[in-house]
C-alpha cells in the first residue's frame, strides 16, 4: 500500500470548518475516516498516520497561527484533548472562562459576553477505545501455552 504525506493543517481546516456549531465530544477517528473518505488528496492515506498527526497537531494547539482562538478551542474541546496551562493561560487573557477537568480537557468554556458558553463532562462514553484484534490475541495465546508446554507431555483431550 502506498502511503501519501498530506498537509495536516488542511485536514484540521476542513474539520474545523464542520464541527463550529457542535456541542458534544465527537470520535476523533470517526472524523478521521471521514476526511479519507471526502478529500482526494487524502484517499491514500493511513487512517492510524492521519489519527496521529491530527493529535500531535492537537497536542500543541497554541502553536497552530492559520486558525482562530475560537477555532482551536472548538477543536481541543469537541475531540476531549488536553491542553497545556499555556493555552488556557492565552484563553484567559482574551477573555475566555474555562473549566478544566482533572485530565487537563476543557469541561466548559464561555466568551466574557455569554454569547458562547459550552459545557460537557467528557465521560468515558467519549474516549476512544483502543481497537483490540481478537484473532492476534488469540494467536499469541496459543503460541504462548505451546512454548509453555515444550518438553512435556502432551495432553489431548477424547470426546
């Protein structure tokens, strides 16, 4: 399979474009799956590659300068990233009102007017599980019990 390097900036611009008026966390790899899917230029992309540019980006949202402090707000909350002290510290400096849960995710966040005001728990219901593949769970536990049984007398079991 071919492998193709993409701008990330134009994914998150085309997320961003999508989520302004969302109110709830969403799966990042659902979003994922969905710009593969949509945008030509990334057809030939790995889903797992795009997932984690997308959250390394995230990761130092306050670096990113072609989106607007809103935008990059509206990103970390709908996707439940954690954000660094220096990111609320510039949301605080404009004006922003943040509540932050333990994990360091944005739990509420409104403008000075009131005009915005988002809140969400971020439950577990949210974060993504890690995709287990059950035939490879499998396999190494029948390659691990035949290592253990090397040099020992074989069992069968009779019906």
């Amino acid at each position: 399979m071919t492998f193709v390097c993409i701008d990330i900036s134009d994914v998150i611009k085309y997320i961003s474009d999508r989520i302004a008026n969302y109110d709830k966390p969403e799966s990042m790899t659902e979003w994922c799956k969905k710009v593969i899917k949509e945008l030509p230029f990334c057809k030939f992309q790995s889903l797992t590659c795009m997932r984690a540019r997308l959250t390394r980006a995230l990761r130092k949202i306050e670096n990113l300068i072609e989106y607007s402090l809103m935008e990059k707000l509206q990103l970390v909350f709908i996707f439940s990233r954690p954000v660094s002290d220096r990111f609320v510290q510039i949301l605080k400096d404009e004006k922003f009102e943040i509540t932050q849960d333990d994990k360091k995710r944005i739990r509420r966040f409104s403008t000075e007017d009131g005009r915005v005001v988002k809140f969400s728990d971020h439950r577990q219901v949210y974060d993504e599980p890690r995709q287990i593949n059950v035939k490879y769970v499998e396999r190494r536990q029948r390659k691990s019990i035949m290592a253990s049984n090397k040099g020992r007398i074989r069992m069968y079991r009779l019906n």
